[in-house]
C-alpha cells in the first residue's frame, strides 16, 4: 500500500469521515489533476474493501472501512466542522498535534480537540448548537477542574522549562459571558478572528522585528 493510501486511512480514522472534498484538499491538492486523481485512488480503495461511503451525501462522504461511526450519524456535521477547522489551522501552519476527542477523565471537560498550534497547546471547542449560560458556565467549570487537579502539568508535551496550561479556543457564533480566574478562553468564529486577536498591532511608521515561530500567550 502507497504512503498516501495509509494517510487517507489514517485521516479517515482519524476525522471520524471526510468528504470527497477534503480529501482532495488534504491529499491531492498538489497534484496537476487533483480531482481525477482522488477519484481514481478512492475508487481503488473501495473496490479493495479498505474505504466504505455514503453516496447520498454531496459530496460523497467517505469512511474508513470498519467506519468508526455510523453512516447516518447525527455527529456527522459535527466532525465535518472539526475538520475545516483543522484546513483553517493548516492555511497558516501544520499543528504538531491534532487529536479529535481526547479523554481526561470523568468530572474534567471534553474538548473536541488537543492541538499544539505555533508551539502553543490549545483546547478548542466547536460549538454548532447555542448553549444556555448555565451549560456554559458547567462546561468552564470542568475546565477549572481540570486546571486545579494539576494533571496537565505531566502531558509529555509540556515544555521543559515550565508548564503551561493549554487556552481554550471557543469556536461559535455566539458569544457567551466567560469569566475564569484560572484560564484563558479566546471566543472566535474561526481562526483568522484568533489569529487578528493575538498578533501585535504596528504603528505604520515603525519597523519593529516579530519572531513569526510562535505564538506568545501571556
């Protein structure tokens, strides 16, 4: 099996499902004809038994092959949300990490994803739904939680000269009243609002050098 047939399993997995869409953008978007090339690999895979679809969906929704989720799932534009979420984050950088639905354990939250993005950790939330202030308020407060038990600080991606306690992205178009004295939570509708809100605004007159590498969280 070719390297990119693994990656498209992996992403597959990995995204719970993917459009033909992304995974042209994802896979082929390089190639001279992206499209005929997608069509022709996906429909190598589905013939071998590695990929099942969904041809009702426009674009065809692919699976990996056992899906890990239903093929009429309910959580479907849930994870397609999570996954241009991810296309938004590659236009500026590749995150480091990118786990969808990480586990820390029963009372803490529930992100839907881990991300280290620009050498900085995250939690992001992908709300499609309008919670009441009371939901809201519980959800940060599984946050806080989780920032007083102190376990984040053994993450194996935790810097080595300090420890540092991921931001939480809440990617919605609502926008809800979020006080914490423990963390940090940035409300954006996508990522070039995080992006707009964290680099460092310059007189036109001033030349000044940005280290580009990272983002500075402070």
């Amino acid at each position: 099996m070719k390297s990119r047939d693994l990656e498209i399993l992996n992403d597959l997995q990995r995204f719970r499902c993917l459009t033909r869409d992304d995974l042209i953008h994802l896979h082929f978007s390089h190639l001279k004809n992206p499209i005929n090339s997608a069509n022709t690999v996906l429909k190598r895979l589905r013939r071998d038994g590695y990929i099942d679809v969904n041809t009702s969906h426009n674009p065809y929704l692919y699976f990996a092959s056992p899906a890990p989720i239903k093929k009429d799932s309910t959580k479907i534009p849930h994870f397609l949300k999570i996954v241009d979420f991810y296309k938004q984050v590659c236009a500026y950088e590749g995150p480091k990490s990118f786990i969808i639905e990480p586990k820390y354990g029963k009372g803490y939250m529930e992100p839907d994803i881990f991300m280290i993005f620009k050498r900085a950790p995250f939690f992001v939330e992908i709300q499609r739904s309008v919670y009441s202030q009371k939901v809201m308020n519980e959800k940060i407060k599984r946050y806080e939680t989780y920032y007083m038990g102190q376990e984040w600080q053994k993450e194996p991606w935790q810097p080595k000269d300090r420890k540092v306690f991921p931001r939480i992205l809440m990617v919605s178009d609502t926008r809800y009243n979020i006080d914490s004295p423990y963390i940090k939570v940035f409300q954006i509708q996508n990522i070039d609002d995080f992006i707009e809100q964290v680099t460092p605004r310059i007189p036109a007159d001033e030349t000044i050098r940005i280290n580009q590498g990272n983002i500075r969280l402070k």
